[in-house]
C-alpha cells in the first residue's frame, strides 16, 4: 500500500487537472487499490502546505487554503467577468441543469450570446441533457473546471441563495416552474408549472 501511495502522489503531483479513480486505476499496475491508497494520502497530507482535495469525481493536489495569499504574486487576472455573466453563472450553479430559457426566467432580461460564450471558453459551464420538452432545449451545467476554481467538491458546498441575493447576484423572483401569480396563467406558465418532473435525454 506504500508503494501505490507513492503512485497516486506522483500521479497527482504530475497532473495539472484532477484525475479521477478510473484514470488512476488505468495508470497504475493491475490490481492496484487507488482509493485505498488516497485515504491514507489524504490523512498523511492533513494539516500540511498541500492538501489532497476532491472536485467532482476526481482528485487533486491544491495549496492549503490558509496560505493561499503566497500565491498572490503568481496570479495573473486576464480578464473580469461582467455582472451579466456573474448572473448566469450563478444561475446555472443553482439551478442546474437550466436552459437559457429558465435563466432569462429568473434574470428578467434575455441572456446575450456572447454571455455564454465567455462561460464556455472559460470552461466553467458545459452543455448538459437535453430536456424532453417541446424543441428539446439544451440545458448548461458548471464543469469540474468551476468547482476546482472556487474550491468546490461539488455544486452543494455554494454558499446558500439567501446569501448571493444580499450580495446582489440575485433577483428575489421565484425560479422557473414556480405558481405565476393569480389571473396571469399562460401557456407557457402551466408548462413550466407541470415541468417540475420533466424527463431529459442524455
């Protein structure tokens, strides 16, 4: 089990992506136990500069969060999101798998292309399951990429809706597929209201 610890640490040490079990199964002799060997590389790295931390499915060497601000030096800022894409972000986050037009729903406003765009090239959102509705809309999803960034093992640990509406990322409407107020049911409206179960495709 030494041995394996040390195959998973340089595997880790190596990649500059998270690696999941499969791959590390994939590189390392058969028989070999990866998820064995990460619990005992997890408690041997506890408390120190490094820590081993999970993201989605995978797994990756990161700097402790407590020094984090020696980093700070090595950081280059390309680019800053605008409050339009902080929106859609957020959305997506929360409500994921969402379709753009769930997110114009909750926003009130008509989502730019180019919003998307930005998002995609950042990887920090992908193309998820189509919904079974009419048209079969495409819905987005964040990426490991995004839970990697903010320190995130998975879309559960962001902090809570009440929290990024005092921020003001976030109006205080209801989501999509919530009751429309009295006299104003449309269409669309009892759509999204049965919607609460609707089925996806792969």
């Amino acid at each position: 089990m030494g041995e394996q610890e040390r195959m998973v640490e340089a595997i880790l040490f190596a990649s500059a992506e998270p690696v999941s079990l499969r791959e590390l199964t994939a590189r390392m002799p058969h028989g070999s136990d990866p998820a064995e060997a990460i619990v005992y590389l997890r408690k041997r790295y506890e408390g120190r500069g490094v820590n081993l931390c999970k993201i989605g499915d995978a797994w990756a060497m990161r700097t402790a969060p407590d020094l984090g601000f020696l980093m700070q030096r090595e950081t280059v800022e390309t680019r800053k999101l605008s409050r339009a894409a902080i929106e859609t972000l957020a959305i997506i986050a929360y409500h994921q798998p969402v379709t753009r037009a769930e997110i114009e729903e909750i926003r009130g406003v008509s989502v730019s292309r180019g919003t998307v765009d930005q998002l995609l090239e950042m990887e920090w959102i992908r193309f998820g399951r189509r919904k079974m509705t009419p048209g079969r809309p495409v819905t987005f999803v964040v990426t490991e990429g995004f839970l990697d960034h903010f320190g995130l093992e998975n879309a559960r640990d962001l902090p809570g809706l009440k929290e990024l509406r005092a921020a003001g990322l976030l109006e205080n409407r209801p989501p999509p597929g919530s009751l429309p107020v009295t006299g104003e049911v449309g269409d669309e409206d009892e759509e999204s209201t049965q919607g609460q179960s609707e089925l996806f495709e792969d």
